[in-house]
C-alpha cells in the first residue's frame, strides 16, 4: 500500500488576520482568528469555539504586497471545514479546504455573498 500525500500545494506559514464566517443553526457566526499556515487549497487556524467538519465557510483576508508584489490584495475564499482538533484547555485547531476565491476590488468590507446565503 503507498502513502499519498492529500497536501500537494506548498505549505507558508504566514500569521494573517482572516475573518472567518459559517452558519450555525439559523445564524450566521463571524470570527476573527489568524492563519497558522496557509497554501493555495487550505489553511489552518485556531479558534477559541471549534466549528463542525463538512460546515461550509467563508473566508475574508488580505494578501500582502510582499507575496502578491502588486500591492495588498483582498480575497474572498470559500470552502469547509476539514479537521476540528479540540484540545482541552486551548483554542480548536481547525483545517480547512479552500474551494472557490475571489479577489475584491475595494479595500473596505464587502457585504458576504455566496456560500452562506
């Protein structure tokens, strides 16, 4: 049997803000938290209250001048959950699959579209 690694995308470790967005029940939740790494299919983070696998997720950061050398750029990721690690004591560390981006125009907060709808 041969080992196949789900992680094909490089892996940065970057610490960036994302505001992070999923529904719970009737309501919509909205939490700041900041990356632990991040590729171009996923990332991973902490969060004080974990949220459950397959809960689809939107993601709201901006992206650096330093790694898109074109000046901060803001981007709308959609995706799920993929790992919920509760640890007792500490926040959950959670995995989670980026599906769909979308790079926006405006430098302040858009209004969510989309996967939580």
């Amino acid at each position: 049997m041969s080992f196949i690694e789900r992680r094909r995308a490089h892996r940065f470790e970057l610490q960036l803000p994302v505001t992070i967005r999923w529904r719970d029940g009737d309501e919509v939740r909205e939490a700041l938290v900041v990356s632990e790494d991040i590729s171009s299919n996923g990332i991973y983070f902490m969060l004080r209250a974990g949220i459950k696998e397959d809960t689809p997720i939107e993601l709201e950061m901006i992206l650096p001048h330093e790694i898109t050398l074109a000046g901060p750029l803001r981007v709308r990721c959609f995706g799920r959950i993929r790992r919920c690690e509760l640890r007792e004591g500490t926040d959950a560390a959670m995995a989670a699959t980026i599906e769909k981006y979308e790079f926006l125009r405006r430098a302040h907060k858009v209004p969510a579209q989309g996967a939580l709808s």
